[in-house]
C-alpha cells in the first residue's frame, strides 16, 4: 500500500449508491466512458504513467455529465494499472482543482496516473 499510495479505506470503499451506473445499459456505457477518460488521459500526460490533473481531465471531456464521469474514474481506480492521489500541498489548490477533485474513501484525490504498474 506504500509503494501505491493507497489508503486502506481505498481497499473498503463503501458500495455506490443504487442509481444509474448499476443499470446493465449504463454498465456498457460506463465501459466507453473509461475508454474516453484513458484517451483523455494518453492525450494530456506528457509521458506514459505521468500525472495528470483532474480539472484538466474534466475540462477536456467537460460534455460528460459529473456523475457519470465520477463513476467510470472510480472504477478506473479499482484498475491495478491506475492510481489517484490528492494534492500534497491542499493551500495550492484553486478553486476549480477543489471543484474537481473526485472523493474515494473520505479523501479527495485531484491526480490521476495511468500505465504505472
């Protein structure tokens, strides 16, 4: 958990809550969702396992509703090849990095990596 950077909460999130994401039609459009968040991804990291923000992750897929997005990054996260961390430095943080960061475990995670295991 060290090595990765994962929370022990991460490893117990709690179940989501009954709603769209948990439809067999939505299942299929949650796949093409984490499609388009990694080709969003290969498009903004400046290498292959490179941090990328969630305010510029969401700026460039900004036609995705909130919580569709919100559900395909947090199955992303259940990836073994994606990590999500937040911010060292919470007094950097603009308001928009705030609005976008994505709550996994009672933590807000703002960057996500992807290609890193």
């Amino acid at each position: 958990m060290e090595r990765t950077d994962h929370r022990l909460g991460d490893l117990f999130e709690p179940e989501p809550p009954v709603g769209a994401a948990e439809r067999p039609e939505a299942t299929e459009a949650l796949g093409g969702v984490e499609s388009r968040v990694r080709g969003a991804y290969t498009e903004l990291a400046r290498e292959p396992g490179g941090w990328v923000s969630l305010t510029d992750l969401r700026r460039r897929l900004s036609e995705l509703p909130r919580d569709l997005m919100d559900d395909a990054l947090r199955s992303l996260n259940r990836q073994p090849d994606v990590v999500m961390v937040p911010e060292d430095n919470q007094k950097a943080l603009r308001a928009e990095d705030r609005e976008a960061a994505l709550v996994i475990s009672d933590q807000h995670k703002h960057y996500l990596a992807i290609g890193v295991r």
